[in-house]
C-alpha cells in the first residue's frame, strides 16, 4: 500500500482497495458515479455539466456496494466515511448500500453550490453528505473541530468545475480532514474525481490514498 500513497492514481478503485490492509485507513471519503436523480426524472435537456456527469465511468448498485463494504473493512473502529449523496438517493434511503456493514448515520451535511440546477418543481443546488461511522459509535476523540456548520455554502471555481463534474468542495472536505484524522494519518478517496481530497491532505500533512478510473 505505501507504493501507492500520495499518488494520482488512474486503477480501478476495488483493484486498489483490494490491496489495503484491514483497520488502517483513517477517514474515508466516497463519490458514487452514477446518474441517480437525473435518470429517475429522465432529463432530455441536461446541460453540459450534466452530460460531462454521464460520460463517467457509472457505478451499478451492486458496485457500489462493493466499494462501501470494502471501504468499511480497511476503516479503522469509529473513523468515518463521508459519503456524497443527491436528494434522490437522500429521500429515497441508501440502506441497501450498508447492508453487512456497522456504518451508522451520525451527521448530514448540506452543500449549497451557490448556483442553480435543474429541477420539475424546485431547482436543485444543493449535494449531501452522509457522516457514516463504524461502530462503535462515539463522539469523543473521534471529532476534533467544532465550528463545521451543517449548512456549507461554497463555490466551485470554474477552472476547477472544468476539470472534473464531480468536484467537490475543498474548504468543507479540509475541514472535515482536520475534524477526523491526525497528522501522516491515511485518508483515503478511492473515486477521486478531481482529486481535490489530495490537495486537502497536502495542505493538512496527512497521507492520501487515492484513485479515479477515466473513461
């Protein structure tokens, strides 16, 4: 696994976590693939950012499970998983997703994009993220920053946007690094995307362990 640290890797995410350790990642965060929402409302005028989502690699439902049981296996006791969700899959339940895990739900977040999307009724703006712990479940000396509000407000810089569909918010996932983890801790993003957990982990001197498929 050390061969792999701190790289931009380009494997599949199951290959590599296949070749972690069990009990030796310390946060982990995870940003399914797939259309979710935009197929249960069957858009036929989805935008380019949208058609850029579509392009991705697409996760079934089974490998999605595959990812969240393999990244609970190599999750230390009690560390997290910060699981990116869409109202869809928020109002619909990921339980399916859990099942043979101790992931419990112990926090939502809200990401408000600060722009709009598409909608029937209202217009989406806003992303969520699960805070999933495996158990045992406790608070104390397992979150360390309390000044992370439930409700993040923050823009994705176009140049970053431009990079990758997925991008997600780097001052929220810093934070959220810090809260969880101490310093050479591994963090791991096995569906990277932009990588901008990376980043995160070399202005906060964690270990990454990390990788995203192209198509």
């Amino acid at each position: 696994m050390k061969k792999n640290l701190n790289q931009k890797l380009s494997i599949c995410g199951l290959s590599l976590l296949s070749e972690v350790e069990d009990k030796s990642i310390a946060l982990a965060f995870f940003d399914p693939q797939y259309r979710g929402v935009l197929d249960k409302m069957k858009y036929g005028n989805e935008g380019e950012r949208q058609k850029g989502r579509s392009e991705l690699h697409q996760m079934s439902e089974e490998m999605i499970c595959d990812f969240i049981s393999e990244i609970h296996r190599v999750l230390k006791s009690s560390a997290y998983l910060m699981l990116w969700i869409d109202k869809f899959h928020l109002c619909e339940g990921i339980q399916g997703w859990l099942e043979g895990t101790t992931f419990q739900t112990v926090d939502l977040i809200t990401w408000d994009k600060c722009r709009m999307g598409m909608g029937y009724r209202t217009r989406r703006q806003s992303e969520y993220l699960l805070v999933l712990q495996k158990k045992p479940i406790k608070a104390k000396g397992t979150w360390n920053l309390h000044n992370i509000r439930d409700i993040v407000s923050e823009k994705i810089p176009k140049e970053e946007a431009l990079l990758h569909p997925h991008s997600k918010p780097r001052g929220l996932q810093k934070d959220l690094i810090l809260a969880c983890t101490q310093e050479g801790d591994i963090v791991l993003d096995p569906a990277a995307g932009s990588f901008g957990v990376f980043e995160c982990c070399k202005e906060t001197n964690r270990n990454f362990l990390g990788t995203n498929l192209e198509k």
